[in-house]
C-alpha cells in the first residue's frame, strides 16, 4: 500500500501581463495558509518521503514551507521538471518513476491536474482543490507503477481556505 499525497499550491498573485505565469509569488495570504496546511498536516499524517513540486514560483514556496516545518531531510525535497505542464496522465507517469522502496510521496502542483488526478485515483471524489488543498490518497499498489484508476481511496482531504 502507499500513500500519495496531492497538495495544490497556496494562494498566488494574480496572473498580470507584467509577471509570466511561472513566476507569480505566493501572496502573504498564500504564506499564511502554507504554513496552517503543514500544522494541519503533522496532525494527522506521518510524513511523506519525497516532496515533489513543479519549477513555479509558488509550488516551490510552498513546498520549502511545508518542509520546513514537516523536518524533511535535506535532498528529499525535490523539483520535477515537467511538473508544471504536466495533465493527470502525465503526472501518475511521473508518480510512477518512484522506486518500489518509497511507501509516501506529497506532489506539490497545480489546478487541474491535482484535480483530476484524485479523480482519476478515487471513484466518486468530486471535489475542486482550492489553493492549500491537500488530499491524502490511499493506493492500492505494491508499487508506484501499478497505481491505476480507481485504485485509491480517499483518506482525507483538507481545504486550505477554510481554518
């Protein structure tokens, strides 16, 4: 069994003709909800393994605030290239390249692959991630390469926009 959990990155600025997409910042509402997501999270989780993020802006800061205060190693946080273009397929492919030893994965990306992912993964999950939305997945595989449709289960799910 493992455990994958989606996190959609918090709150940004607003998409300008001025700053390009990848580089839009986490507002200081988006920092205060990265932080609230991790002290929700270390109460009712272990902790992930791997922390993946795409190379915007504020996957990786909210990925360095989740870190940070979840204590994860040093070179257990890491960038995916292509994470950040990546659709649902595309990212369970790249979920998949986790070697067999790895029982817990937190991917830090965006709306809609985050999204439909946990479509994907968990029948009848019909949610839409907000900003600082986690969703924790229980999969039914003994490795990352067999994760499938339908084969998760939906442990719980946390809305960063309502604490």
């Amino acid at each position: 069994m493992k455990t994958l959990y989606l996190v959609r990155h918090a709150e940004a600025q607003y998409p300008s003709a001025v700053i390009k997409d990848r580089n839009r910042t986490l507002t200081h509402t988006g920092v205060s909800e990265a932080h609230e997501l991790a002290r929700r999270f270390l109460l009712l989780s272990s902790l992930p393994q791997k922390i993946f993020y795409s190379e915007a802006k504020r996957t990786i800061a909210t990925a360095e605030i989740i870190s940070t205060l979840l204590n994860i190693p040093d070179g257990c946080c890491i960038p995916l290239p292509g994470l950040y273009e990546a659709d649902a397929e595309k990212l369970l492919e790249m979920i998949g390249e986790n070697s067999i030893d790895i029982e817990s994965v937190m991917v830090v990306g965006h709306n809609p692959a985050v999204t439909d992912l946990a479509v994907h993964l968990c029948k009848g999950f019909v949610n839409v991630f907000p900003p600082s939305g986690l969703a924790c997945i229980s999969l039914s595989a003994a490795c990352w390469l067999e994760v499938s449709r339908n084969c998760g289960r939906m442990n719980y799910f946390i809305n960063g926009r309502k604490y």
